[in-house]
C-alpha cells in the first residue's frame, strides 16, 4: 500500500504522463465529467461518474480500421490503425472495471478483434473508490464492491491522501517508477471503505432482485405483455446505449474521397429502426420488438452464453440520462414482478 498527499496529485499525474499518456476525468466547459488526455494544469473531477464510460479507450466511437487505394485496376491497402502504445487511465469507478471483463467476452472471443486487443494489452487500469455513492448507483446488485474496485491499481481517495495499491505486474511496474508514492499502513483506507459500504446499504436499488433474470428465461419472459407497456414510451434515441459501459454494437462503413476508401466503424444502438437492417428488411421492425431486445441482451441472452453474469453493471448512466426516464431498473421491476 502507497500514499501520496492530495496536494500532490498534478506531480503524480506529471509523473507518469513523462513515460506515456495519461487519460482521467476532467470537467469540461458544460461541467460534466469526461476522460481527457491529461496536460499541465488539469484538476481531476470531483463528480462520481463520467458522462460516458472508460470503454472508449479500448473500443472507441468511431475508429479507423483500413483504407483502399484505387489506381486502375490495382487495389492497395492502406493501414490506418493508430500505432499501439502504452497509455494510462486514471480514475474509472468500479462498475467501468467490471465492464470490461464484459467487453473482453466479446472482443477477445475467437476470432479476436485485434484493434481491442491492443489498447487492452497497452493499457494500465486505475481505478477510483467511490467515495460517495450517487441514489443511481445499483453496481451492487451485480456483485461490485464500489469500496473495492478491481484495476491493475485500486486508488482511494480521502480529504487528505491518495492510497493507492498495485494489484497486477503492470500496477507493480508503473508503481515501481513513481518515487513521490510513500508507504502506507493497509489500515488506513478500512475506514474509508467502511464508510463506503455503508452509504451503498441505503441507496434506494442497491438490493434490486434480479432472480426473475437470467439463464434460461427466455421462454418465460419473452412473450409478456408488459414490454409493449413499457416500450410505448421510448424514444428510440439511443441515448441509453451511447453511454451504457457494456453495450458493442458497431456498424462498418466507408468514405470515398475519389480514388481513397476509408473502412471506419462507429457505434451502433439496437434501438435504432435501421439497426441490422437486410435487403429483406428489419428483422425487428417494431419499437416493442427492439426495446425488448435491448433488455433481453443484458439481462437474459448474455448470461445464456457467459455463465450467467450479467451484462449490465449498475452504473446509472441510463437512469440519469434517458430523457424519458425509462431505464433498466423500471424494466427489472416491471418485467420482475409480472414474471413473479
């Protein structure tokens, strides 16, 4: 365990931004909390969350993956993917941890998808205690421990100090260059985890029941009336997906600027009409139908196929943000109680 006075956190951020970059929470211009290449001058964020999630780093919105030259009849493939190299990111709360065991599931899988496998390999992970849990927050009911976060280093931050604790080799390795880092008794953050846990017992859906959910639900949950209750009012704006830290859809699609072709993907959202649409047309053609599959994913066909983990993580982005207040923890109770 290491300590570092919070007076001193911009010569701990200068220090390792010397040997790569260095990606944390900054409040931008409209106040809201987002990951930012760290230079001189920068104050890490006070806010709990970032509007959107630490998967940008490793899977971000748009991203080049080739390019095509076109000269007469001869076709020349351009590499356009950014050189890997190692980076840091500070600052990720415990439910964007987990969330990316949840993306290396689909990313990793055969055949790997090696633009993710880079940044994952190059990246070093450091995560943030959550010092005061938000109402939103229901990482609990999934197993997370906001006073615990997983990370190749775990960071707890009090009034006075920065603890931080190396977990993995490449924690050890970055810890091992860091000089200003002091040794700390493990003591000292119990109370402050303590804390923690018991600000999470009083959070209104800390306790959300999910034994409705899960592997093998599908016959049970799929034909119920309710989804077309709750569907009624979705926008189908695609906010939820946008800042939700599991979801992965893409589409694939290319520029031309005459004789050069450039292959780039960008997220996509189930929620959208045109979503995995086909010459034959949509294969989900009504709002009901894709609301459901939204909730299905994460709550039923992704445990079928992962052991029963959950593809959602509680962070509460979606009940903050969704313009219509209609989100996974209304979908969870209603759909819960009519499967009861």
């Amino acid at each position: 365990m290491k300590q570092i006075p919070r007076s001193q956190l911009n010569q701990l951020f200068a220090a390792i931004s010397e040997k790569q970059k260095l990606y944390l929470p900054v409040d931008d211009t409209t106040g809201q909390s987002v990951f930012t290449l760290w230079e001189e001058g920068m104050c890490l964020s006070s806010g709990l969350n970032t509007i959107r999630s630490a998967k940008d780093a490793f899977f971000p919105q748009v991203e080049n993956l080739m390019g095509f030259r076109v000269e007469e009849r001869q076709i020349q493939l351009i590499e356009t993917r950014d050189p890997a190299e190692p980076f840091v990111i500070f600052g990720v709360r415990a439910c964007d941890v987990r969330s990316f065991g949840i993306l290396d599931r689909v990313f990793l899988a055969e055949p790997v998808d090696t633009y993710y496998a880079q940044r994952r390999e190059n990246c070093c992970v450091i995560s943030l205690a959550c010092g005061k849990p938000a109402e939103t927050c229901f990482c609990t009911a999934f197993g997370i421990d906001p006073a615990q976060p997983e990370g190749d280093v775990t960071c707890w931050l009090t009034e006075e100090k920065l603890y931080w604790q190396a977990n993995t080799e490449k924690g050890e390795s970055l810890t091992a260059g860091l000089p200003m880092l002091e040794n700390a008794d493990p003591a000292a953050v119990e109370q402050e985890k303590a804390a923690i846990r018991a600000t999470v017992q009083k959070l209104p859906f800390g306790g959300l029941d999910l034994s409705a959910f899960g592997q093998g639900r599908t016959k049970a949950l799929f034909d119920l009336p309710h989804w077309k209750t709750l569907s009624e009012s979705c926008l189908g704006c695609g906010t939820c997906t946008f800042i939700c830290p599991t979801c992965q859809c893409y589409d694939i699609q290319e520029f031309t600027g005459g004789k050069t072709i450039r292959r780039f993907r960008c997220w996509d959202s189930c929620m959208y009409s045109d979503f995995t649409k086909m010459s034959a047309g949509q294969p989900r053609p009504t709002q009901t139908e894709r609301f459901r599959q939204r909730f299905m994913h994460k709550l039923v066909y992704y445990p079928d196929n992962n052991e029963g983990i959950f593809s959602c993580v509680g962070c509460g982005r979606c009940l903050r943000k969704c313009p219509i207040h209609m989100n996974i923890v209304k979908v969870i109770k209603t759909i819960g109680e009519a499967a009861e």
